[in-house]
C-alpha cells in the first residue's frame, strides 16, 4: 500500500521481486508542508509581496519536485516516459 518512509534498499528490493507500483503521496506532503512552514516561519510571507499565492506555494512545489525526481531516480524510472 504505502512507501512513503521505506529506506531505498527496501524499495529497490521490492521492484527487483516485481513490485511495480509505489505510493509515496504522504512522503510529497510532509515535503510540502515543511518547506511551506519555513516560508512563513522566516517571515518571507510578510516580505513584499510574499503573501501572494504563487511565492507563499512556490517553496513546497519545489520541495515536492526534488522529492519527485528523487524517488524516480530511486525507482529505475528516469527516462522511461
């Protein structure tokens, strides 16, 4: 069912048995949710225009990216699609 925490030998094991699908939804939350909260933690929101959705957002969208291309890369999949 979920992936989200199982260390990469774990999950590279599995896909080596056949496992062929992986859910790391919860994993790009709490990426989300962390670097949103460093965001306003340091004040950026109160900065400008730093309230304004698409740079409130901005950190976690990237956060979730990097953790995306993580796990693609974790998963034998980068340059498959």
């Amino acid at each position: 069912h979920g992936g989200s925490g199982i260390p990469l030998d774990q999950v590279q094991k599995a896909i080596s048995l056949g496992v062929s699908k992986i859910n790391v939804n919860t994993e790009c939350q709490e990426v989300f949710a962390a670097a949103t909260r460093k965001y306003i933690e340091e004040g950026k929101d109160l900065e400008g225009k730093g309230f304004d959705p698409r740079k409130l957002l901005a950190p976690g969208f990237t956060a979730v990216t990097e953790l995306v291309k993580q796990r693609i890369e974790w998963f034998g999949s980068n340059g498959k699609a």
